[in-house]
C-alpha cells in the first residue's frame, strides 16, 4: 500500500509570500513516478514560480492528458482546480474551460507523445488562436507508461532501449509553436531551475499563448545498449516464468551555467547531450531570427535553450472573440437566453 498524502504540519518559520502561503501550499501529493525523473523537477520548478509570483492557488485551474507528464498535476498544486482530460485532447478541454471562465489562470502540462503525436492538431489551435495558458511540454523522446518506444519527437539517430535506431525527422515543438503563432516561446532543460523557475512565471504573467518546450530526462528507458546488466539483455538471456522490471533510484541531474555557455549533460545511460543558454542580448521579438537560431544550434546538435521568442503585443484568444467580460457562471438567465429578437439580429448579421 502507498501512501501518498503529504503531512499536513508544517515549519511555523517557513517563508511566506505575499499572500501568506508558504512553498507548502503550492504542493500536491506525493510523487509516484521513477526516482531521478526530470518531471518532478519540473513540478518544483512549477511550484516555486507559483510561490513566487503569489498566485492565489484556487485561481489556478491545471489540465493534462495522458503520459508520465500528464500524471504531474497530481504532484503540484493540490489545492487548485485540476482536469485529466483523455490522451492529446487537453488544449481543446483547456480552451473550453477558458471561453466559460476567462478569470482562472491556465496552466496545461503534456508530454512529447500527448502533444506531438495524437495531440499534435489540438497543440496547433491552441497556439494559433492565442489561447490565454501557460503549455509545458516534458519533452524525454519516449513513451514512458508504453516501454519506451519513440515519440515524435526523439532525434534522428537516437537508439531506444533495445537498441533500434529512430531513423524519422524530429518534430520541434519550439518551432511549430512560433510558426503556428504562440506569442511566448521557450525550452529549457528540467535540470536548469535557475533558467526553467523564471521562465514559467515569465509565462505566467504573458497574455496569451506562452509555450515552453522542457527537455526531461527518462530514467527507466535510456539504459546503454550492451550492458549485460541492462534489463534487455537480461531478459533475453533468463528464461523466466514471468517478466519483472526493477527500476533502481538515479539523482537528479542537475546543471547551472551562464548565458552565451555551452554545457555538455551526461544522460542517466552515459550518452551525452550539449546545452546551449541563449545570449541575453539575443533579438527574441523577431520570429526570423527565432527560427535562425534554432537551426543554426540543431546543426551544431545543440539544444538552444532560454526565451526564444516573445511578442508582447499578440492578441489573445478573448479579445479575438470580443467574449464576455464576466465567467458564463455569473450570467443571469436574461444575459444567457436574450430571447428570440436577440437571436433574428444575430442571424440577421451573418447573412
């Protein structure tokens, strides 16, 4: 039996914000996914932006879909309002609650296979219609609750558990979302807090789409191919009346580095991936030079990570449709149901 429930005591001299609630209250239940996971920083990340930007907990309204990223919310938040939606459908039900309640502060968190594969055309329309949220994508390239295989977003020439290759051209979030026309566009690396905590209250105080791609390692499915101690090889060579995982506890990888620096991360299976925190003096109002950027670090098999594009003049979703000012749940009957004159001059208009 677990138990997942946090206690409820607490340090009377923790640190308060400036509504009084400690680092505590932005927290949710205890996390069940692997030891060493890049999702759970994350989900400290999300929290400690919170705390500091003193967002009121029952203004905040989290959604997801299906995946180990999508699991987070339970671990994050717990005294907000919170939707598992089915798998890649969370922008649309993100939107919807959004269109009724324009007063909650939107925070939709997905993974790499929930947003680039079966959800890849709700993670468009989000983003093309400005919709007023905060999207984190925890990019690990796999799918971890399906055993690894690859997601739509793993790199060419990266090999899986078993050993196979992923011979198809990545989808990268960060690009898509520019060009689909989210206003605010990030990636960072879950074990920056440094880089990733100012990022996500950046995003939060953005009007409009803001997206941050957040490259999360996965503990479990990277074992190097060859080891005679990796759970492949032994399965294959064990004859057993049933199959078992064991999956031990790794640390949390952790770097922090200026901007303009590169810095090399060793991978949990000892391969390598190469950093690189974007200069301060970078022009992220142009989307040209965005996508310059991008390419030109992708060519050099670098991971450019920072605030990769802003417009802070974008309109968002509300102002598009010209909505209600107020939530559809404080209308009266006379504002919902105008009558039929209402309805004959609405008709009358889209003639």
């Amino acid at each position: 039996m677990s138990y997942l429930a946090k206690p409820k005591f607490q340090h009377p001299s923790l640190e308060v914000n400036a509504l009084g609630f400690t680092h505590r209250d932005y927290e949710g239940s205890m996390s069940t996914l692997c030891a060493g996971c890049g999702h759970d920083s994350i989900s400290a990340a999300i929290v400690r932006a919170c705390f500091e930007l003193s967002l009121p907990p029952h203004r905040i309204a989290k959604l997801s879909g299906i995946g180990c990223s999508s699991k987070t919310p339970t671990y994050m938040l717990g005294q907000s309002h919170g939707f598992n939606s089915v798998h890649g459908r969370m922008p649309s039900v993100l939107t919807g609650a959004n269109l009724a309640n324009r007063d909650l502060i939107y925070l939709g968190v997905s993974g790499d296979g929930d947003t680039a594969s079966i959800g890849l055309g709700q993670f468009a329309h989000a983003m093309r219609r400005g919709v007023n949220m905060v999207y984190i994508v925890e990019n690990n390239g796999v799918y971890g609750l399906t055993k690894g295989q690859f997601s739509a977003t793993a790199d060419r020439g990266s090999k899986s558990k078993k050993g196979v290759d992923a011979t198809d051209e990545p989808i990268d979030l960060v690009a898509l979302a520019i060009q689909l026309g989210a206003s605010f566009v990030a990636r960072s690396f879950s074990g920056d807090k440094a880089q990733l905590v100012p990022l996500i209250k950046g995003a939060f105080e953005h009007q409009g789409a803001a997206f941050i791609d957040v490259i999360s390692p996965c503990v479990t499915f990277n074992n190097h191919v060859g080891s005679t101690k990796s759970f492949d090889y032994v399965r294959e060579h064990n004859i057993a009346v049933n199959a078992l995982d064991v999956i031990t506890g790794r640390n949390t990888i952790e770097v922090d580095y200026a901007e303009g620096d590169r810095q090399d991360v060793v991978m949990h299976d000892g391969s390598t991936i190469r950093l690189h925190k974007l200069e301060a003096d970078l022009d992220i109002s142009d989307r040209s030079t965005a996508f310059a950027t991008l390419e030109r670090h992708r060519a050099a098999r670098e991971i450019a990570t920072g605030l990769i594009y802003l417009n802070e003049n974008a309109r968002e979703l509300h102002e598009g449709l010209d909505t209600s000012l107020r939530p559809l749940n404080e209308l009266g009957a006379e504002a919902l149901c105008p009558g039929s004159k209402a309805l004959q001059a609405i008709n009358a208009s889209l003639r």
